[in-house]
C-alpha cells in the first residue's frame, strides 16, 4: 500500500476544541506510531502551538498547522493547499471539528443556527474532501469522519447538530460505496461516538444529561487504530452503543423513552 512507502502526512480537518484534547492527541499520536513503520507527518488545522510541540516530542517527524474559520468557505480551499505546499501529498483526512451553536437548547425554530451548523459540521467536511480527494486517490489513503449517536438515533436539544451527523453519516456512506464500485482504492471509516469526557462535552452538558461519560484517550487511540486498519466504522464506546443501535431497528419507541430518561430536560433552557 502507498501509505508505506512514505513517510505518513495527516491532515486534521479542523480539530477544533469539541473533541480532541491536547490530552487525546498524545494518545493518538502514539497509537498512529504503533501501526505505522515510519514516523508520520501532522499537520492541523486550527489547533494551538503546544498540540504541535507536543507531537514532536511524542516522535512526529513533523507538525505544523493552519488557522481556519470552517465557516468560511474559503477556509477549505486555504487548508488543502497548504497542506499540498507543506506535505506534498496525503494518505490521511482526519475530519473532526465542530461548531455554530451547538449546545444544549430547545430547538425555538432559529434558522441561523441550523444554517450554520449544517456549513460547520457537514458542508465543509464535503469540502474538504473534494478538495483533498485527489490527492487521497494517489495514495490510496483514507478518510477518517468523527460522527456521533446524533448521527444514527435523533437527539433532542441538539437536534441541529444531530441533522449534520445525519447528513455526514449518509454523505460518507454513499461516498465509500461510491468508491468500490468505481474499484477505486480509498478507504472511508465513520466513527460513531457517545458521550465522551472532552473538556467541551463536559462543559456543554454539565447538569443536563444524566449519563456517565467515556474516556477521551482511549476513544482517540480506537478512532487512529480503525483508521490506520481501514474500518468501516468505528462505535465507542462499543458494547452500550451497539446494543442501543440494534434495539433502534426492532423497538424504537423503548429506545426513544431509555433516551429521555438520560436528560434533566428541567435544567435545559
């Protein structure tokens, strides 16, 4: 595969504060190391200087970033070039990043906020991709969606949110089976998420929810692992996200009345 061939540049399609703490990035940064014969080369958007440092010291053979506003649709175009100036090619896209008001809130029919949720957390995760498409097909690389349970099962008081991870989750499931059957060798994997103790999890859901949440590192290093093995999908936490997702298909009503008693919709304004 031409992904060991050379040395590994990875793109981090805006990782923005939502997920990754600089925390989460060491663990997947040393994970990526453990699958790869050779040291790879970063490069982020929109992450602070100490992310940066912090790669390098965990073995990175280089790492820098671009500042990108991802509502912007120019920002796109300036990250992909970039990257093409810096890196020369690419194998990874990583898309994880998150914006416009996303917090929790009872939907009050602002179309301002859908807008700008579905151009931060689906529209240019599109854009990137065509943008970087090309660039991915040479190296028969692979493209790496953060997506969500708001993706597969719909979430109250997020519900602008959960509409892009819907789109999101069908853009890049149609893309890969686009991919097979143009036997073009790019690999998609969606990784689908719970609840995740991310600095900004914690803060946006504080008192609202009532669920326990997930460890950040060890949800970075399974996202990097089904990347780096070309996985379909990605579900963490596993056993709890699955088993709500098979018991979607057979009994939506129990699972739509297990959901409600995970929120304090007292407390959501």
């Amino acid at each position: 595969m031409a992904v060991l061939k050379i040395l590994v540049p990875l793109i981090i399609g805006l990782c923005a504060y939502y997920f990754y703490s600089p925390e989460s990035v060491s663990a997947g940064t040393t994970k990526i190391a453990s699958h790869c014969d050779y040291p790879a080369n970063l490069y982020f958007s929109s992450f602070p200087l100490q992310v940066v440092q912090k790669c390098l010291e965990l073995g990175a053979s280089s790492a820098g970033y671009v500042a990108a506003d991802m509502s912007n649709f120019t920002s796109p175009q300036k990250v992909i070039e970039e990257t093409k100036s810096k890196l020369g090619g690419l194998d990874f896209l990583v898309l994880n990043h998150a914006g416009g008001d996303v917090g929790f809130h009872r939907f009050k029919g602002n179309m301002e906020i859908v807008k700008s949720s579905m151009t931060i957390n689906f529209l240019s995760y599109v854009h990137l991709t065509s943008l970087a498409l090309h660039m991915l097909q040479e190296s028969e690389g692979s493209i790496i969606v953060l997506s969500s349970m708001s993706g597969r099962i719909g979430s109250p008081f997020i519900t602008e949110y959960s509409a892009a991870k819907f789109a999101v989750e069908g853009f890049y499931s149609g893309l890969r089976s686009e991919m097979r059957l143009r036997k073009i060798n790019l690999a998609v994997t969606v990784a689908v998420l719970g609840y995740i103790d991310t600095e900004t999890a914690m803060r946006e859901v504080g008192n609202k929810m009532t669920l326990v949440p997930s460890s950040k590192e060890e949800c970075a290093q399974k996202i990097v692992q089904g990347g780096v093995l070309r996985h379909r999908e990605v579900i963490y936490p596993y056993w709890s996200q699955k088993f709500v997702l098979m018991l979607r298909d057979w009994m939506p009503d129990v699972v739509d009345q297990l959901a409600g008693k995970s929120y304090n919709v007292e407390n959501i304004s």
